[in-house]
C-alpha cells in the first residue's frame, strides 16, 4: 500500500510540473544555486497543495500566510489580512506574471517617549547676578510747572546693604573722623572752633593724619586749643603743627584769617549760618554744611566729599562732575533724615571696600545682588613690580641702604576711579 501511494504521488508530481511548464516558464533565481535544484523544489511545494485539495489549500495560505517567492532563493512568511468587512475568509490569488508582489504591511506598537537623564539641563550653579543698568533719578514737571523728582530704583536697598557692610568694617572716619575730634572736655565754644579748624584741616587729608594734627595742638598748644591762642600763635608755629597735612602752609594761612574774622566779625564764635561759615576763608561747602550738623546740631544739607561725589556716580545715581552738583542733586530726592548720616556712610565705603583706585568689588555686596552698575568681578589684575631704595642715617653719622621690592596692582582703572581734587578753595586768595 505504501508503494502505491508513493507511485500516485510522483505520477500527480510528473503531471503537474508537465503542465506548469507549458503554462509559464521559470524565473531565473538571483541566487548562484543551480537553476534546476531551485525549480524542482518550487514545483514539488506547489503540487503538495493540489494533491491536498484547493479549498484546503487556500484556507492553509490563509492562516499561516506562506508562499513560495519567486524571485528569493528562501520562502519567506508575509502577513496577510484575514477577511474582508463582512468577516469571511478571502481566497489568496495568485501572482500573475509581472505583477509586482507588494510590501507586507506591517504594525509598530508605539511605546511612550522615554527622557534620558543626561538630556535634562542641569541648574546652573553661582550664576553671578545681572550687573544694574544706570538708572539716575527722574525729574518730571507737573502741568502746574512743578518738578517732581522720583528716587533712583533699588535706591533703599542699596542704602541699606551699604550700611550692612559699614558695620561689619570699622573705618578710619568712625575712630578719626573730623567732625568727632573736639576735646569734649571743653566749652562748646571751644568744640565748634576746634570742630570748624578739623574740618579745615582735613581738605586733602586722611583723617589718620588730621585727628594726629588736631590732638598735637589740643596737647601742646600753648594756652589750650582755642580761638584766643590760635590768635596769639606765631604762624611758624602754627605750621609747625599741622605740618604733616596736605598743604599746609597754606592752610595756616586760611586758619590765622578765620581767627580774626571770628573774633572782629562773629563775636569770637563759629557763625550759625551756611553763608555766614561758607564766608571763612577755605570754608566751601562740604565743610559749612558737615560743620553745621556736628557743631550747631542742625542738618540743613548734605556734606558731599570726594567719597560721596564719586560713589554716588558709580552707583548710576546721577552723572555730576561737580560735587556741588552732586550735592543738590542727592537733596532733590533723599530724605532729610538722612542727609547728615549719607556722609559717615560713603565716606567709610570708600575708605574700607569702594577705594578711590582698586575697589575691592569681589567684597561688596552690592556686586554680589548686582546692584552696582559699576562692578567690576573677577577681572585679572596686572601686577608691576618696582625696586624702592630707602637710605636710613644713624644717630652716628653712618648712613645705611635698604633695597625693597614693591609691589603695585594695576587694575585697569576707569576714569570714575580716579581721585577727584576736593574743590574747597584750596589755592584761591583769600577773600
């Protein structure tokens, strides 16, 4: 029986592979194979399916979706859909000749987009803050023509951060300050004159020098430190002890002046005026108005410096080139309480963080919150080195050399930075 059913197949073989060959020709495999081997097993696949019937044939197709290619050496498994609307089974047709097979549809499941951690931006971390634009104080005129005057922006916190950092640095101008060296001990008199001479004297001068000057003539002076022996003092001595001040012969000049003005004119006592102390001869009006509020207690303006004309500009409050400028500009818009305490404030600034050459803007906090429109952080500083002989004479009569070496920063100064003269009448004749 096994014989039989073999010789049945090979005769349905035989048959069919005769009429397919009359009916269409073999394609030539791609493939190197051997032509022959390649048709004899395309045609023994395609008479499996007759032998096992036509409906039998198409439902098998159907399901498992294979079919011989043509134009591959191997039999590939292509999808194909499973019925029309309706739901029924769909019969696979064949390929006709020359009719392109085309591309298996194939479905993607779309799985949700995953974020890589290395493509999340990282914070940023001591991102310095913006540096302030200048913004000066905004004068606008009403319809009735008067001038309002609007404070410059982030002005109160820039006042008070100031602050902060005076009392965190003591300066010179706290322990040595012109307007607190009168002998406390004496008549007030005898404190408004000695007051009114210290600020003077302190025109050009740091106050380290002024309050050694000011205490020498308070310890040595004959008769006490007064009008009346100021009065009485030869000019050469008188130069003798403020000879360590910025011209002082000059203002030995300007002091024996005022002393007889004060006694002929003002009754032996400081006038209690702006006009009357701007009259003095090297008074200006820095010192008439500093010497109003510390001698006679009343603050009729602002005492504006080198210090204060500089900072201010700095800080974008204004663009003056005069400290008078200055001064009434800063009165236009400043509250009057503090119009006495401004002075103390900028001028211990600039003697401890915002110096006139060299600001230590790496210290401040105004730069830090980016407040100062003129900070300047983190900027390379040149360093220039300089040989200084210093010859020294012994109480022998020998006279000994000593080489240092210095060392100088140049930090690329703007014009801002450097010291302005003080405009207090210093080399006018006397009036």
């Amino acid at each position: 029986m096994r014989t039989s059913r073999i010789s049945r197949d090979t005769n349905i073989i035989s048959t069919l592979t005769a009429s397919r060959t009359r009916q269409r020709p073999l394609r030539h495999a791609r493939s190197h194979a051997n032509p022959a081997i390649r048709d004899s097993a395309l045609n023994a696949v395609e008479a499996g399916r007759v032998a096992r019937g036509t409906a039998h044939e198409s439902e098998s197709t159907h399901s498992n979706g294979i079919h011989a290619s043509d134009s591959d050496s191997e039999l590939s498994s292509v999808p194909q859909d499973s019925g029309d609307e309706g739901g029924a089974p769909t019969k696979s047709k064949k390929r006709k000749r020359g009719q392109d097979v085309p591309p298996p549809v194939t479905s993607v499941k779309c799985e949700s987009k995953e974020l890589s951690i290395s493509a999340i931006a990282s914070p940023k971390k001591n991102v310095p803050a913006k540096k302030a634009r200048r913004v000066p104080a905004k004068k606008t005129v009403a319809a009735n023509g008067s001038v309002k005057v609007e404070p410059p922006p982030h002005w109160e916190e820039i006042y008070a951060l100031t602050r902060q950092m005076r009392n965190e640095n003591v300066a010179p101008v706290d322990t040595m300050g012109c307007e607190s060296l009168a002998d406390r001990t004496k008549s007030p008199r005898d404190q408004r004159f000695q007051t009114l001479v210290s600020l003077m004297l302190s025109s050009q001068t740091k106050d380290t020098v002024t309050s050694v000057a000011i205490k020498g003539m308070q310890d040595n002076m004959p008769g006490g430190f007064n009008l009346e022996s100021v009065l009485a003092i030869e000019p050469a001595a008188l130069n003798s002890f403020i000879s360590k001040v910025g011209f002082h012969n000059l203002k030995t000049k300007y002091i024996k002046s005022t002393a007889e003005l004060l006694r002929d004119k003002w009754n032996s006592d400081i006038p209690d005026t702006i006009e009357g102390l701007t009259s003095l001869p090297g008074v200006g009006p820095k010192m008439a108005y500093l010497c109003m509020s510390a001698a006679w207690g009343r603050h009729e303006g602002i005492g504006v410096d080198v210090h204060v004309h500089r900072i201010t500009n700095l800080w974008g409050w204004h663009k003056t080139k005069q400290p008078e400028e200055t001064r009434k500009a800063l009165q236009s818009w400043l509250p009057k309480d503090r119009w006495h305490d401004i002075n103390n404030l900028l001028v211990g600034h600039g003697q401890t963080i915002c110096l006139p050459v060299g600001r230590k803007c790496g210290e401040c906090k105004l730069a830090d919150k980016g407040l100062c429109p003129s900070a300047v952080v983190g900027k390379a500083i040149k360093v220039k080195k300089a040989e200084v002989t210093v010859k020294v004479e012994g109480t022998d009569g020998a006279t000994s050399v000593h080489k240092e070496l210095s060392v100088v920063g140049e930090n690329d100064v703007k014009a801002e930075d450097v010291l302005l003269p003080d405009m207090e009448d210093i080399g006018k004749p006397l009036r």
